[in-house]
C-alpha cells in the first residue's frame, strides 16, 4: 500500500531568494497597497456624503472602487508577510480562502463592467426610459446579484478541489492559483477540468460577451446622431472601454503564465504579469473612472481643498 503524507501547506515558489532586496520591494508594495486603499476609499466617501452622486452609474462605480480595495487586499497582505518568511509555506485553509478572495474580486470586477456597460447603454440608447430603468433600488439588487453570482462561481468550482489529495505542494506563483492547486492533485478528473472551463466562462467569457454587445449597440446609434452626443458617449464610455481591454490582457497574461511552460521568460517579468491584474486595475480605476469625471473631480474639490 502506498504511504502519501498529508499536504497541510503549499510553498509558494515564485518569492525565491530575493536577499536584501526584500526590505525594497516590501517598502514599494506597501506604499503601492496604501496608494489604491486610500484613492478608492476617498472616492467611495466623495460618492456617499455628496447627494448629487447618488446615481445609478455613481453607485456601480462605488462598488466597483470597494471591490478594487478587496482584490488588493486578496493579494497584498499575503505577499507583504511572505517578503520576510524563509520557507514561503501558506496553509491550504488560508490559500483556499485567498482564492476565493481574488477570484470572487475577479468575477465582481467583469460583472460590475458589464452592468456599469448596460447602464451607459440604456442611458445613451433609451435616455427618456432611463430613470425608469436603471432607478436606485434597481441598482442595489444588480450589485447584490453580482457579488452572490460571483462568489457562488467560484464556491462551486472550490468545491471539486476542497477534499482531494495533494500529492505535491509547490505553487510556481506568488499567490494561490486554482489551476496551479488543481494540477497538484494526486488524480485530476473530468470534471476538475470542467469546473475550471466553467469558472473561466462564467467569469470572463459571459460578461465580456455583454460589454461587447452593450458597445456594439452604443456604436451603432452614435453613428447616427449628432456630434455632440457623439463626443458625450465617447467621454463616457471610453474609460470603460480601457478598463475592459486591460482586464482582458491581464487575464490572457494569467492564463498563459498559468497553463503554460514559460521558463524561458525572466523571472521578474513572469511574477510581474502573473499579478498584472491585482497591480495595475486597482490603481487604474479610480484614476480612470472616478478623478476623470467631471462631477466627482468637483465634488473631491469642494468636499477635500475647500472645507475647513
């Protein structure tokens, strides 16, 4: 009979030794953690306190700016504490629940893009019917319904790696991958991979397919209207549309450093594109969403440089 020893911790394998470098790249993280907490959270308090933002398309934002706070948070406190640890281990308990921290964040960020698209859709396409549509209780229960699919995807694809056998604990990344967890199994069935499949499409594919649709049909009347409404609707939207082509190269970045052999990269550059998504989007998007628009710039002016 075989004797397996039981995996209680994986090592995450990507840290290596850094050396002296550690106090360097604890220093740029923590600073760069700190900018995205508190540029998202001045935002989400702007958005609260100033009534004129509480908007359907303000409020998905603001839900966008939390869920940017949860996915660096998903991610920065783990690598903060690994920069001084000798071994590199993670428990399973504590790398299954940062898997489902980020990839929940995942699932709620394309999820919030695609309702944040369908809004800009229904206010440029049927702008008499949109207070009809997209009112404030509307709002709310899209917001909820995204973060209880999201965090039901991945729970669902947990599921199937939650109670099987590890018969190695090296993860060749800074964080817990689900892909890299799964491949670790002393046996990987069928339907491992299928519920990898399904979290990808209903992740990624499902929602990008909406956004897609959503600005295909946004284009199609902009071509047909006036210039003015032409340059408003580009103003509008083209944030989204960054922000969209951005997630879209990250999660092409994950999926090839994750599923294929890439050992001829550099080192650095593999870390840096495996955590693209969680370092760039999180800065990104208050910049390119909130400090960009020109009712919330107005609102941080009255409510952060004019008040005593």
């Amino acid at each position: 009979m075989q004797n397996l020893t039981e995996i209680v911790s994986f090592v995450l394998g990507a840290y290596g030794d850094i050396g002296h470098l550690k106090y360097l790249y604890f220093t740029i993280m923590l600073l760069w953690y700190l900018s995205i907490c508190v540029a998202n959270t001045v935002l989400i308090v702007v958005i609260y306190v100033d009534r004129r933002l509480h908007e359907p398309m303000y409020i998905l934002l603001c839900n966008l700016f939390v869920n940017e706070i949860s996915g660096s948070t998903s991610l920065y406190p783990l690598m903060l504490s690994q920069m001084f640890s000798v071994t590199h281990e993670v428990t399973l308990p504590w790398c299954f629940l940062q898997m489902c921290y980020i990839y929940t964040s995942a699932s709620v960020e394309f999820c919030s893009l695609a309702a944040m698209a369908y809004d800009r859709y229904v206010s440029i396409c049927y702008p008499l019917h949109y207070n009809a549509i997209m009112n404030t209780g509307r709002v709310a229960i899209i917001i909820l319904l995204i973060w209880i699919y999201s965090f039901a995807n991945f729970i669902f694809s947990l599921s199937f790696i939650v109670n099987v056998k590890f018969c190695g604990n090296v993860i060749d990344k800074v964080f817990c991958d689900h892909h890299l967890v799964m491949k670790l199994a002393c046996s990987v069935t069928l339907l491992n991979n299928i519920s990898d499949l399904h979290f990808a499409i209903v992740t990624v594919v499902l929602p990008f397919s909406l956004v897609s649709v959503s600005y295909i049909k946004i284009l199609t009347v902009c071509l047909n209207t006036s210039e003015e409404n032409k340059q408003k609707a580009i103003t509008t939207c083209t944030p989204q549309i960054v922000s969209v082509s951005n997630l879209f190269a990250g999660c092409i970045f994950h999926f090839v450093d994750s599923r294929f052999d890439v050992a001829y990269a550099p080192t650095k550059v593999r870390v840096f594109l495996s955590v693209y998504l969680l370092v760039c989007q999180p800065i990104i998007t208050p910049f390119m969403y909130g400090f960009n628009l020109p009712k919330i710039r107005q609102s941080c002016k009255r409510y952060l440089f004019k008040r005593k």
